[in-house]
C-alpha cells in the first residue's frame, strides 16, 4: 500500500464520548451534503494526497478496482466502509472506473488547510465538486485514444404520429479537440450516424430513454445518459446555446432547426454539468448537410472491417492499411474521414487536389512529414489547459506546435502553387501568433514536469521574484554562508556565525569577547541583541530576519510564483484558442493529404475520377488490405476490372453476378470494389490503375449468414432483416454488395430468395451492385435482365487439383469445384471418392429432367388473370405514381396497396 496515508483521516473519528446519540462529524456532514448533489456518481473526495470513496461508493470502488476495503471511524454509529486512491495514481484508476460504465465526481479541497484552521480548530476545509468524469467528456491522455476522436453525442426527437416517421436532431462535440457538429436525420440514418462517429457516450432525454419504440436500441449501445426534461428543453436552446458562446442569437451558426438547436444545447449543457466552473474552448457549431456524406450503415461498416475487423482488432481493417499519417490529429481526421466519405465531387476533388500535390512534389512531402512528426498534439493540449488541467507539458506542447505551424507554412509556401485545400491550411497556420511561442519559450525550462504542481518548470532568469525563491530554498545554506561572510567582514569577526534552532531559528554566533563590540554603536544598529551565553552571544538582523522568513516559505513561495506564471501562460494560450484550435485542424489536413500522397506513392494507387455520373468503372483494381498481406508472397495479388456503368442506352447501372468455386477470390472481388469507392469518395487516391466513379449515395453490404455463422455473429434471420433493408433503402445512386445472400437457409429458400433479390435490384432498385452467389441456377437471369452481367472467377484443374487464378472475368463459372475444394481442404480420400460417385448420379438426373428455371416469369411481370385494358393500366400507373413511399405509414402503404388493386380489378 501507499504509504504516509493518515489511518484515519482527521474528522471521521468517533463522536467526543459523553454525547447521548452519535452525530455525524462536520467533515461528515460536507461528504454527505456533497454525495447527495451527486447522487448517480461515485464521489473521489479530496483528503490530502488521497481521493477517499465512502460507503457504498467505497464497497463498489473497492470491488471494481481490487484495492482494499477498510472502515473508518464512525456514522450514526456503524462503521464507515472506505477505500482510496493516491492522488498520482488517479488517472488510472479513474480510466478503470469510467471503462466499467462508472461515473465519477471529482471533489476537490478549495483552500488551504491552515485557511481552514484560521477559523476555528474545528472548521473544515472547504470543498467541492470540480469536474464530473463520464466517458464522453475525458480530455486526459491517459484516458484518451490518441488515435480517435471521443465524441459526446446528445440526441433529440421530433415526434411524429407515426414512429418511423420521427426526426432526430444530433449534435456531437469532442471536449478534447473543440469539434462541435450538428445534424439532423431520420430513424435509419440515426443507426448508421451513430455507428459512423461511434460516441464515447450519448445522451438523451429521460423521454427518449424510455421511448419503447427506442429503447432497445437505445439500451443495446454502451454508455447512454439519460437526462432530465430541462437538459433538452427547446424553448431555452437558443439561449443556452448563445450564452456559451457569449453571443446575442445563434445567428451567426447558420439556419439551426429548433430541434438541431436542442440537441446542441442540450450537450452544450450537459458539458456545462460535467465541467462545472470550467468551459472547454469549441468551436462554432458545424452543421452537416444532409446527403453531404455518403451513408453506411453499420453493418456494412463492420462487414466492410473499415475501422476495425470483424473479430474487433484495428489491425486488418482498412484504416490501418492506409494509415501513414505521423500525428495523432491526423490519425483522428483520416480516421474520421474515413467513417465518412463525401458525395459531392467538387469536394472530393478538393481534396484530391491536396494529395495530387504531394504525390507529385516527393520532396515537400517528405520534407513536410519530417516536420509533422515532430509537431504536437496542439488541439488536446489546448483543451486541457483552457478545462484548467493541463501542465507544463502543455503549454511546451502549444510553444513546439506554433513554431512548427510558422515552419511548415513557410515551407508550403515556398512550394509555389498551391490548390485550395493547401492554401487554405497556410493560411490558417499563418494566423498563429509566433510571439505567444517566444513567451512560452521564455518562460518554460528544458526539462519539464508532468504536474504543474511539482514545479521547476519555470526558466531560470524568467521571473526574478522566482529565482530568488528558488535559489532561497535549494540553496539556503549558500544563502546564509554568503551573508555570514558579508557579516564577518563587516565586523571584522572573523569567527562570526550564522546557526539555526528550533527555538531561535537563524541568529549571529559571536565569542562573548565580540560580542560587546555587537551590541555597541555602530554595529547594534545591526545586531539586535537576542541571548547571552556562558562563552557566546547570539543576535538576529532584521536582514536575517527576513531571510529566515523567506527561506520558511520559499519553497511555498517558488510553487506560487510558478503557478501564477503557469496560470498567466494558459490565459495566454486560452485567449489565442481559435487560432490554435484552427492551426491544429490544419496541421491534422496536412497530415492526412501527405499520409495518403505517401500511401499512393508507396502502392501505386492512382487519382480516380469522380463525377455526377452513375458510372463505377474500375481497371486493374486491387483489395488494399488483401493486397498488403499478400506484399511478398510467392503470388502476388491479381488485380481485376469492373463495370457497372450503365450499358449502352440503359438509364440505370449494372449488376455483376459473380460465380465461383469456394476460395476463388468472390468475396475479396466484392469487397474490393466497395473498398476502392469509400477510398475514392474520402478524397483518397485508390488501388487501381483507373478508375472513374460516379459519386455513390449509399453503400450496402451484406453477408449470407453461412459466411457469418462461423463468428457466431449472425443467423439466417439477421441476414434478411439486413437484406430488407437493402432492398428498400437502395436507390439508383447506391452501391450494393451482396455476398451468398441465401445460403443461410435450405437450398431451394435460399435460391428462391436470392433470384428475387435479383430482380428486385434490377427492376425497383436500379442500382449499380455486385452479387456473389454460389448458385449457378442465377447465371440464367442474365439472358433476360438487360443489366445483370455475369462474371467469374477463374479457376483451372491441373492434375485432377483445382487452382484459384483469382482473375475475373465474363461468363459462368461452369461449375463449383466444391469436391475439389473439400479435397484441398484435406477430407479423407474415402470421403472425396464416394462424394464424386454421389455427384455423377445427381448431376445424371439433372439432365434427365431440367429445374427448367429460364421458364420461371420474371418477378416485375408475375402473372396476373389477363392484360389489363390500356386505361386501367395507366390509371394504375398514374396512381402509383403519385404515391410517396417516404411520407406514407405502414398502415396508409396497405391501404395504397389495396386501392391499387382494387383499381386494377376494375380492368379485369
Ligand atoms: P470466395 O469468396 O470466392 O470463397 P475469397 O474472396 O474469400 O473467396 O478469397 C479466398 C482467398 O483467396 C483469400 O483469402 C485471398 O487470400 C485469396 N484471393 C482472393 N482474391 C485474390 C486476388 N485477386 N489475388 C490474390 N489472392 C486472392
Ligand atoms: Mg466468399
């Protein structure tokens, strides 16, 4: 255990004997008045260089973090269960606490202790909650990813009558980088926008918590706060909204809806709950048009690995493939990048233009990555200092950043013509003061300390006030050896003294023969005659006097001033907090557009071409994270073509229907054309030697259970929900990757459902997709759907073995080699050899009589009684036509439904 801890912290012990009933001591009575204003947290309550916990909070503390459980003193006469942390270990165990859900209200002591003594033996030092710790609203490296953004995401709902109907306002901020956003978006957009910014904790109305529409949603996720009525009241949102920014109106923010604005205050107020007294600086608040972002919903997301692999690991996933960034804020912005491509291709092209750049100039983006290396995390560093809990590290962090932002400016500058991105980011840069880093640089040591309060961090030759109180404590006894030899000199004693005790403290030591000559004129204007001994006499000066005085506190003295000049220096910083928060972001901007310029250049991805267009022409594409696992191997990855432009005359993009033996390479194709979109669509270069993408909307992609069920993940239920999903989400600007959809069920099932799945895509959908499937029966479909395409992955038998050539191309596979593949996978040649006997009479009746498939009719043309009359016909049209599925309930679709049919029997 940690030592110098008192056995009982003074205050807690046993009521004074002689009293009838027992009474709740007065520190007691601080600690419960303080835990009842924070009833849902456990409470860290500031008790010298511990955070002692109390009570149930103790017992759960205790069993939460394995640190012993003791009792102290007494409460209404039963003991009092306690546990502590050491104030230097508290990062820690607070990372433990807020990782198991907890929630912790730091508590600190406001004054002095002596202070407190001041006013009677018996009062208690102040004390009050600083900084409620929740897991949205960290700012601690140590508690943080330096990696990803921790965001704090507040919800509000619109009602509707109908609960699909509703609308959501959301508005996220990360306290630790100033990152405020805001966006509004339907029931199935609030999945996918959640599942995109992945929140470190939501909050919501006590309502919506409670909604039972939402809440087992709602309930699934981690981390979900619900919060009082007030939080989220709209009538006051503007307001709260306004104040914290000390303005007027929230005019200058852009048009906010009433619920947008709720949702933004409600988090604006929830930060003003957790932080008390102190305000994070944010940013204005950013509002993201809707649409802006290419939508994914979360299954695709983790089937895609994009951020990390389906067994949970970063490593594997497509983040960590294109990773070059060398700064943590540009591994946050790739990141976020990344959890949200762009749709509008001017935009993307904006930022294509900003990594052409460095692939283009070698030199400056190797030059410019060396400088970013050494560039610090000026955003987290800022945050915690303007929350009041940054150190010296920080403002070192602030100074380092401001002189590399005017370092890296100058070098883009001098780089000649830069595109918009570029010179906006310069820009920014410029606009850091470079004297805010001179005075930093002034004022701080070489050698600095974690915590403000252990000092030494100020320069030498900084403050003379505080080099004398240095120099007073570490060198008091130099101090005191100087004076005395001034003093010996001037009284030509050469046997003069300076000596200290605990009765007198320092005093002058002469011979009792010098000593008249001390206590006569000129010299006892001087010495003031303190004590008589046998053989000497002492005297103090008002000199040494003050000396004495100053020593005494010096070391109080030099933490003050030190904490005084660190105080000046984050005010410094505060008040320069726009700027810096904007350097920052730049900083991260080129990060990001030399790490992707590096990634291209290392693996040969080229600028794709994005456009209005429902084009999706991929040549020589590649998976950019198969592609690096397979760096170095004996076979190398085999790129493959794809287009799913719409053919000649055709409004409406293609569908590939890929076919092939099992491990031929279907899913790795699929997936690396989706990959290749998201990359293209975040402003990333792509793995392929061409490509040109008309912007994508929505991306879908699905897995059959089968492939999922080994995870233990899925199941044949899940697969359709998300199929459903896709069939009535996608439009024709979607793209959509289906993997085996089908094969989690029984044969027949399973073809069924993927043959109208088909359809569907082709005739209601339109959208440009790719399907893999491991029944032939569909090749079919191509000879009648004008934009299903078939496509195969070639394989070749050699020697009765079959070999994956991984290479795509038109047609059909002719069949799918599962015996061989069973024989790769080493079944026992027994088994190999009956089941090739079992195949040959199966495929035997086959041919005698046909599944005749082809004459199946054509899902948009079901069969109907008889033609309907011409009339009829369009007046069924020109109802159907006026009809909004988007605005319609459930209950007014069946009843479309049915007036449709009613109209159309009209013909019959
Ligand atoms: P399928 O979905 O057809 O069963 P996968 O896409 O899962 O096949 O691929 C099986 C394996 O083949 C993968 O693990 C991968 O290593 C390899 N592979 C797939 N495509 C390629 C390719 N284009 N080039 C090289 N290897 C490939
Ligand atoms: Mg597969």
């Amino acid at each position: 255990m940690d030592a110098a801890r008192p056995i009982v912290p003074s205050g807690f012990e046993s009521s004074p004997p002689g009293e009838d009933a027992p009474r709740a001591t007065p520190v007691m009575e601080q600690y419960i008045e303080i835990k009842a204003a924070n009833p849902d947290c456990l409470l860290f309550y500031r008790m010298g260089d511990f955070y002692e916990l109390f009570f149930e909070d103790a017992e759960v503390a205790a069993s939460a973090l394995g640190i012993v459980l003791t009792k102290r003193g007494k409460h209404l006469g039963r003991d009092i269960p306690m546990c502590g942390v050491p104030i230097h270990r508290a990062d820690e165990y607070l990372n433990r606490l807020i990782a198991l859900g907890h929630r912790v209200a730091v508590c600190e002591q406001l004054e002095d202790p002596a202070e407190a003594k001041k006013r009677g033996s018996k009062s208690v030092v102040r004390r009050d909650v600083i900084r409620v710790v929740t897991p949205g609203t960290l700012t601690e490296d140590t508690l943080l990813d330096a990696k990803r953004n921790n965001y704090l995401l507040a919800i509000a709902r619109a009602r509707a009558s109908i609960a699909e109907e509703s609308r959501f306002a959301l508005a996220w901020i990360d306290i630790s980088t100033g990152e405020f956003r805001i966006a509004e978006c339907d029931r199935a957009g609030l999945a996918a926008e959640i599942a995109r910014l992945e929140p470190g904790e939501i909050i919501v109305s006590d309502a919506l918590y409670g909604d039972a529409a939402l809440a087992p949603y709602l309930r699934s996720l981690a981390a979900v706060t619900p919060l009082t009525r007030d939080v989220f009241d709209a009538a006051t949102a503007e307001r709260r909204l306004a104040a914290y920014f000390g303005l007027a109106t929230t005019e200058s923010f852009g048009a906010l809806s009433r619920l947008e604005l709720t949702a933004a205050a409600a988090c604006i107020s929830y930060i003003e709950r957790t932080q008390l007294a102190a305000r994070p600086p944010l940013s204005p608040p950013v509002r993201e048009a809707q649409g802006a972002t290419l939508a994914i919903d979360q299954a695709t997301r983790s089937n895609l690995e994009l951020v990390r692999t389906l067994s949970g690991e970063q490593r594997g996933s497509l983040l960590a493939a294109i990773d070059r960034t060398v700064t943590a804020a540009g591994s946050r912005l790739l990141a976020q990048r990344l959890a949200a491509p762009l749709t509008d291709p001017a935009a993307i092209e904006h930022r294509q233009d900003a990594v052409e750049f460095f692939v283009t100039d070698v030199a400056a983006r190797a030059d410019l990555r060396e400088r970013l290396k050494a560039s610090p995390d000026l955003a987290r560093a800022l945050a915690r200092i303007a929350l009041g809990r940054g150190g010296p590290r920080d403002l070192a962090a602030i100074r380092d950043g401001i002189l590399a932002a005017a370092d890296i400016a100058a070098e883009l500058e001098r780089r000649g013509e830069l595109g918009d991105e570029l010179a906006q980011t310069a820009r920014a840069l410029r606009r850091l003061d470079p004297a805010l880093a001179s005075e930093l640089g002034a004022a701080l040591a070489e050698e600095l300390p974690h915590l403000k309060r252990d000092g030494n961090f100020v320069r030498a030759g900084f403050d003379a006030g505080f080099d004398e109180a240095r120099a007073l404590r570490d060198e008091s006894r130099r101090v005191i050896a100087a004076l005395q030899t001034r003093y010996a000199d001037a009284t030509s004693v050469r046997a003069l003294k300076i000596r200290h005790n605990n009765v007198l403290g320092y005093f002058v030591e002469v011979t009792a023969q010098h000593g008249e000559r001390l206590m006569a004129p000129p010299l006892n204007a001087t010495f003031i005659h303190r004590q008589t001994l046998a053989g000497q006499v002492r005297f103090t000066t008002t000199e040494l006097g003050e000396l004495e005085a100053k020593i005494a506190n010096a070391a109080d003295r030099a933490l003050a001033i030190e904490l005084e000049t660190f105080e000046k220096l984050a005010a410094a910083v505060t008040a320069a907090a726009s700027a810096i928060k904007d350097a920052a972001e730049a900083l991260a901007v080129l990060d990001v557009a030399t790490a992707l310029a590096q990634l291209a250049a290392e693996r040969h991805y080229v600028r794709p071409q994005i456009d209005a267009s429902l084009d999706f022409i991929i040549e020589g594409g590649r998976h950019p994270v198969v592609e690096q696992a397979l760096t170095g191997d004996s076979s190398p990855f085999v790129a493959n073509d794809c287009d799913l432009s719409p053919p000649p005359s055709a409004a409406s993009g293609r569908i590939y229907l890929v076919t092939g033996p099992n491990m031929a390479g279907k899913s790795t194709y699929l997936r690396q054309n989706a990959l290749i979109a998201i990359l293209a669509q975040m402003g990333s270069f792509v793995p392929a030697r061409r490509a040109k993408i008309g912007a994508i909307d929505r991306l879908f992609s699905r897995v059959g259970a089968a492939d999922d069920i080994a995870r233990g993940r899925s199941t044949f239920m899940v697969e359709m929900v998300e199929t459903a999903a896709i069939l009535n989400q996608a439009t024709e600007r979607a793209l959509v990757i289906l993997d085996e959809i089908g094969r989690g069920t029984a044969t027949f099932d399973g073809l069924s459902i993927a043959w109208a799945a088909i359809e569907h895509l082709h005739e209601t959908n339109r959208c440009r997709a790719l399907f893999a499937t491991h029944f032939h029966e569909l090749t079919a479909l191509a000879a009648r759907l004008p934009r299903l395409f078939n496509a195969t992955v070639r394989v070749k038998e050699w020697e009765g073995e079959v070999v994956f050539l991984h290479e795509v191309v038109p047609g059909a596979a002719d069949r799918s080699y599962g015996i061989q593949v069973a024989k790769l996978a080493g079944l026992p040649p027994a088994v190999i050899g009956r089941a090739k006997l079992v195949l040959a009479k199966l495929e035997a009746e086959e041919r005698a009589s046909p599944r005749g498939f082809d004459e199946l009719p054509l899902f948009a043309a079901t069969p109907r009684a008889a033609p309907p009359r011409a009339s009829t016909a369009e007046g069924v049209l020109a109802a159907l036509s006026a009809l909004h599925p988007d605005e319609m309930s459930p209950r007014e679709a069946l009843e479309a439904l049915y007036a449709l049919k009613a109209k159309a029997a009209e013909g019959g």
